[in-house]
C-alpha cells in the first residue's frame, strides 16, 4: 500500500509538473506566439506618500533580474518580442502603503522557446521598507536582495532556475517563504544575522550546507546570538533546493 501512495503522490506531483511546462508552452487559442523585433521600454513608479511598500511580481515565462538601487520606489527596463508579453504595472497608495503589481501580459499563453523572449530587470528602493511577492511560471531568475529592506518574502517558483540573495545586513525580523517547483532554487543566506530554515521536501531534494539540523529546523550559527532573525520557510517541489550560509 505505502509503494502504491508513492506512486500516486508521484504521478499526481507529475502531472502537475506538466501543467506547469504546459502553461509555458501554449497560446491562447492553441496556436503560436507572433514573435516581432524586441521592443524596449523603461518604467519608474514614484513612492508618492508612501512610507512601506508591497510590490508583486507576476511573470509567466522568461528572464528575471530583481536587485536594490532605486531611486524611485521602482524602476524598471523591460525587453520583449511578443507584443501581448507587454508588462503592465499598477500602483496605488493606501495609509501610507504602496502597491506595486509588475504582471507579464498574456501570462495565460505564454510560449516560451528559443524565439520568443521576455526580460525584465528590475530595481527596488533600499530605503522604503517593502513586502515582496515573486511568482514565476518558466525561466531563470536572480533575485540580488541583500540591500533591500525586506519586511518580508514570498517565492513562488515554477519551471527554471532561481538565485535569491538574503545575505543583507537586514535590521528587523521578517519572515521568507519559497515553495519549488520544477527546477532548482539556490538560496543564499547571511552568516551575520541568525537564521532558522523549516525544510519540507516534496520529492525533490534539499541541501543545507553552513546550517545544522536542531529539531525539526536548520539554524545558522548566529541564531540565538543575534538580534535580528530570518525565518525560512522552504517547500519543496519536484526539483533540488540549496540553503547556503555565506
């Protein structure tokens, strides 16, 4: 019985999968992304009022480069060559608050293949605090966050590659979650700040190398000795997932 749920959670984790790398690779209506010249364009977001931020990211397929470094509360270039894959970006300011959605138009077909292309590169303010929500489809993203100041973080992963950098000098709490996909996640963690990971492996696998295992959880040295904590909540999918204390 137990060999025969195995294979059960397998197909289902498998199919699942598939509708993922499905997803990425179909159009709305079943028939081919028109694929034109690249197209360039920038765009900034002024914090207005707004003394904290949220900001979502949503992109169906294609290359994402996230770092610190605005002076705006955003700033962005955007390249791509199917013309439904234009970004739209929103932002209102609610007590203070701003909210920022970046979201890859026609993520419902989206093609991604050696011809069709989408690229963002993407920069934060360092300065205003800001909750961060990624939700990637398929491609490769790197997300350099180590001088942001994060209130909090949630990756959700789909089909690719992904780097995230917490290696920041961060100076309050804040919690991270990421739960996998199909692929791989390296995630980068500070040696200064303490850290505690909760690991749920799907069938996939999970690496932590520079923290031990006490429990249920994995600490960094620092955890328990310093005043700041990082809270990492990682779920894993089909792919491979690395915490590294560096």
């Amino acid at each position: 019985m137990a060999r025969y749920y195995g294979v059960v959670v397998l197909s289902i984790l498998l199919m699942a999968a598939t509708t993922v790398l499905g997803g990425a690779c179909s159009t709305q209506g079943g028939g081919s992304p028109e694929v034109g010249k690249m197209q360039h364009e920038s765009k900034s977001v002024d914090p207005k009022n707004a003394q904290s931020a949220r900001a979502e990211l949503k992109m169906g397929a294609g290359e994402l480069n996230l770092t610190g470094g605005a002076d705006q509360l955003m700033e962005g270039d955007f390249s791509y060559n199917v013309s439904d894959w234009k970004p739209k970006v929103s932002y209102d300011v609610s007590d203070q608050k701003g909210e920022i959605v970046v979201k890859q138009g026609g993520t419902e077909g989206v093609h991604l293949d050696a011809d069709g292309r989408s690229e963002w590169d993407i920069r934060l303010n360092d300065e205003v605090p800001t909750d961060l929500v990624v939700k990637m489809g398929a491609g490769e993203s790197d997300l350099d966050l180590d001088s942001l100041a994060l209130t909090g973080l949630d990756l959700q992963m789909g089909a690719g590659k992904t780097t995230v950098d917490l290696t920041g000098d961060y100076t309050q709490d804040f919690d991270a979650s990421i739960e996998g996909g199909v692929g791989e996640a390296t995630v980068l963690l500070p040696s200064e700040v303490g850290v505690k990971a909760n690991a749920e492996g799907g069938l996939g696998k999970i690496n932590a190398k520079g923290l031990k295992r006490v429990g249920d959880s994995y600490v960094n040295d620092a955890y328990g000795e310093s005043d700041v904590n990082l809270k990492v909540d990682v779920k894993g999918g089909i792919g491979q997932i690395n915490l590294e204390v560096v």
